[in-house]
C-alpha cells in the first residue's frame, strides 16, 4: 500500500515539474518575442523621426525658395510698374564677378528706412578688376559742374603721382550724378587716357543709382536755403557711399574730391609719413586742411565713422560731423577745453605741408553756400581761421604746383 502510495507521489512531482519547464519555455520564448518587438517598434520609431526631420528639412527649404520666389516675383511687378527709385536696383546693386563687398551697405537701412525695400544695396560697378588686399583705397567722388569739369586734371595729378606703387594702391571714381550723359563721359574719359590703369584694376570706376538717396533729395528746392540743405546732405551721402565700397579693399583710405591737385610727390610722401608714424593710436592724417580733402583714415575705423555719418546726415556737412566724432571720442565733459583741443591734434594728426589744393572756381554747391564753404575749406579740427579771405588766399586755393 506504501509503494503505491510513493509511486502516485513520483508521478505527481515528475507531472508538476514537467509543467513546469513547459511553462518556463513558454515564458522565455514569449519574453524573447516580445523583445524582438519591442525593438522592431523602437526601430520603427527611430525611422519614423528621421522620416519627419528629413520632411521638416525639406519644407524649410521649400518655404525659402518660395519666399524667394516670391521676392523676385515682387521685383519685377514692381519693375512693370515703374517704380521710381527701385527700378534699377535689381541691376545697378549687384557686385561684378570677383567684387569684394563691403557688408557696411546693409547697414545704411537702418539710417535710411527708404532702402529697407531693397533686395541688396549696392553701387552700380561701372569698371574694376575687383582689386583687394592693398594698402591706400584713394576716394574721388564727382559730380557734374555743367560746362567746367576738373576731372580729367585731378586724375592726371593723382594717378600720376601713384604710378610707381599702383600694385600697392587702388583709386576709385564714384560719379554721384543722376546724368547719364556725365556717367558715360567719365567712363569713356577714363577707359581713353587710363586705359592701362583700369586694366591693371588700381583705377575703378563706379555710379551712385537713385534709389539710394531719400525722397528729399529728388524733390526741387523751394528756395535757396532747401538748396543748400539738399546739397549738404547729398554730400554726406555720396561719400558714405564710396567710403562703404572702398572700405573693405584696402588698409587705408583717402579721401579726396575732383576738384584738388595733388602735389607731383604727394604719395611717397604719404607712405613716409604713415611708416615712421611711432604709434598707431590715431583717427586720421590730414594732408590738406581744405574741409574733408586730403584725410587719410584707417579703413578698420570707417564702419564706425560711417554710422555716425549717416545718423546725422541731415544735420552737418561732413568735416563738421567728423569733428563731432572726434570730440566724443577724446574729449571729458569736465575738463578744460584747451586739453581737449591739444589732444585732438594729437589724434587728428596735421602733415606738415598740404598735399592737395583745390584748383578752379566752379563749385559744385549752390551759389549760396560757395562763401560758406570757403571758410570751412580753412577750418581746421579744433581751430578755425577768421571768416574774411584774404587776397593771397584766394590765390592759392587756384595756384596748381608740382
């Protein structure tokens, strides 16, 4: 009865332990399945993210290319309709292959709101080799003067005087005059009697377009004093322009304008004069005291002149906005104004003898304003002669030496 009783229990406990390892079996490969899902469902997430990231990538550059599209599509509406300003702008601002631009134009919306419409600001590049990587950018902004022009001296004394180091140096013409009559002349005018010059690139030449002036300045003047405003703003203007286009070619600019003469050993005399300067702590050089001619900056601090030029463009001529700058920067509200002006000329920098006198009569202001100019030719920074010009003076602003 005992072996029976023992039997039954071995078979029960052989029973039970069989379920059991099935049972064990059956969860290891439940468990093995449900892994394998598991990954299987995390690798189809994985892709589904990669799906949608690759989708959101290209949406965004759909939607650029779009807004592009679109830009473009604007433009050229705009163009149909005869926009004025605008029109040109979609061929006047774009660089020539090989033009190093200057990033300073798109700031000029923030001055000018008139150009926040704009796709690109940019001068039109008339002729230029895209020459960079120079020492001395010389600026010459023109404008027509009816029937009298000095260009053609003035390049004849500048060019003249760079020619043993024109690989070392560029000279740019900006004509900042709506009449295209006097745009071609000068492009003739140089590519004829400059030919090797413009082709070597250290001659370059360049146009203001319309669009970049603001409203005011397309309007007639109602009488003498909106003339001269016009004038004086226009002015600033223009040479931010070519001081934003000459800005990024070269170590140094120089600005001069198209009525001067330049002294025959005016550019090696230039060179001298900044390789033994002692300290580099300095705004500018002045090589003629005659308003904003002959000031020779580094081209590294023009972006900041530049914002100040064009914040207060309607409010002084441009030498006068410098010597405000100047004043900012170096002078103590609190001290005397005898230290202020000494530490001016100690940063502003007088060369010893000018370089460049103004040749002719035949001013490019409003007659108005000849007499007042004449007096802020012999202003200097900080110290200004008295307003009456003498005989001998007169002289020698129109005497031409070599």
């Amino acid at each position: 009865m005992r072996i029976k009783r023992g039997n039954l229990l071995v078979a029960l406990a052989t029973l039970v332990h069989g379920m059991l390892f099935s049972f064990t079996w059956f969860c290891l490969s439940r468990m093995t399945q449900t892994s394998n899902q598991l990954t299987n469902c995390k690798n189809h997430i994985l892709e589904f993210k990669e799906t949608i990231l690759h989708l959101k990538s290209r949406s965004k550059r759909n939607s650029e290319e779009l807004a592009k599209a679109l830009t473009e599509m604007q433009i050229e509406i705009m163009q149909r309709r005869n926009v004025p300003r605008d029109v040109d702008e979609k061929k006047m601002n774009i660089p020539s292959e090989g033009e190093t631009v200057s990033t300073i134009f798109e700031d000029f919306k923030l001055f000018l709101p008139h150009l926040r419409s704009v796709k690109r600001i940019y001068p039109k590049v008339i002729m230029s080799q895209g020459k960079t990587d120079v020492s001395f950018a010389l600026g010459i902004p023109t404008v027509s003067r009816g029937n009298h022009t000095y260009l053609n001296q003035v390049l004849n004394s500048v060019v003249t005087g760079i020619k043993p180091w024109e690989e070392d140096a560029v000279v740019i013409i900006s004509v900042a005059d709506s009449n295209e009559d006097y745009v071609k002349w000068v492009g003739d005018m140089v590519t004829k009697k400059f030919y090797s010059q413009v082709k070597s690139g250290s001659l370059e030449v360049i146009s203001v377009p319309d669009f970049f002036y603001p409203s005011m300045l397309h309007e007639e003047p109602t009488d003498d004093a909106q003339k001269k405003k016009r004038w004086r703003i226009k002015q600033v203007l223009d040479f931010c322009v070519l001081m934003a286009y000459a800005q990024p070619k070269a170590t140094y600019y120089l600005q001069l304008q198209d009525n001067i003469i330049a002294k025959k050993t005016y550019f090696i005399e230039l060179i001298q004069f900044v390789s033994n300067m002692t300290s580099n702590d300095w705004f500018c050089i002045q090589f003629s005291a005659l308003g904003f001619t002959g000031k020779l900056f580094k081209s590294k601090d023009l972006p900041g002149f530049l914002h100040f030029f064009l914040m207060f463009y309607k409010e002084k001529r441009i030498d006068l906005l410098l010597d405000e700058i100047f004043h900012i920067k170096i002078c103590d509200a609190e001290e005397k104004l005898e230290k202020c002006v000494k530490r001016k000329r100690e940063m502003c920098i007088e060369y010893n003898s000018p370089l460049f006198q103004h040749v002719g009569m035949q001013s490019s202001a409003p007659e108005p304003v000849q007499h007042f100019e004449r007096r802020a030719r012999l202003c200097e920074v900080g110290r200004c002669r008295p307003s009456a010009v003498s005989k001998s003076e007169k002289v020698s602003q129109q005497r031409i030496w070599h």
